[in-house]
C-alpha cells in the first residue's frame, strides 16, 4: 500500500510537468535530454522510500513550469538514487544506461544548444 501511495503521490505532483508541450525546447537534443532524464526517474522511482519521495515531490513542484529546472531535478533524482541505492543490482543496470545514452546524446550537442546552456548558466548565476 505504501508504494501505491507514493508512486501516486509522486505521478501527481510531477503530471503537470510531464503533461506540458515540448514546444520551449528549441533542439532535437535538449527534447531528448528531457526524454531520457523522465524515463530514467520513470524506472528508478519505484526505489526510493516514502519519505524520500515527499522530499522529491517537494523540488519537483519547484520544477513545474520550467523543462531545463525539470530536467535538472530529474538528473539530481537519478544521480540520488544511485549513490544512496546503487548496491541494487536494478539501480545500479538502469543508472549504467542512463550514463551511456547520456554520452550518446551528448555527441549530438550543436552549437545552438551549447550557447543555451552557456546562456542558462548565466542566467542561473
């Protein structure tokens, strides 16, 4: 019962980000990076406690509205999960794929989207 209660806890807090049009990401690359970093919190959800999904699901409230704070709350997620469950044999496979298809991705960064990121940076300051 608990994990009912908080996956449906989690999928409601996060639906109005997830549900939001992709429109604002400008590149093939940054709508697979929000793609990759959504299925990856996806499949390593389910390994986290009660508790740490009400902490989550407080910062990615904080998320809603912004795709890159989104995509940055996700990656924080997964870089979480694995250093506080990666002994699981399941964490530990999915954060080894998310590692190599963010690599992948990476390959296909343009020029565009390393000036958004440099402007996101300065922004961020």
């Amino acid at each position: 019962m608990k994990k009912i209660s908080f996956t449906l806890l989690l999928i409601l807090s996060v639906w109005g980000v997830l549900g939001q049009n992709l429109d604002s990401l400008a590149t093939p690359y940054e709508q697979n990076r929000f793609e990759l970093a959504k299925s990856t919190v996806e499949k390593m959800i389910q390994y986290i406690s009660y508790d740490e999904a009400i902490v989550w699901t407080e910062k990615f409230s904080y998320a809603n509205g912004s795709k890159w704070r989104f995509i940055t709350t996700c990656e924080e997620f997964v870089e979480y999960v694995y250093s506080t469950k990666g002994y699981y044999a399941p964490v530990g496979n999915c954060y080894q794929a998310y590692l190599r298809q963010k690599k992948a991705l990476e390959q296909t960064k343009t020029a565009m989207d390393i000036q958004r990121e440099k402007q996101r940076a300065v922004r961020n300051e």
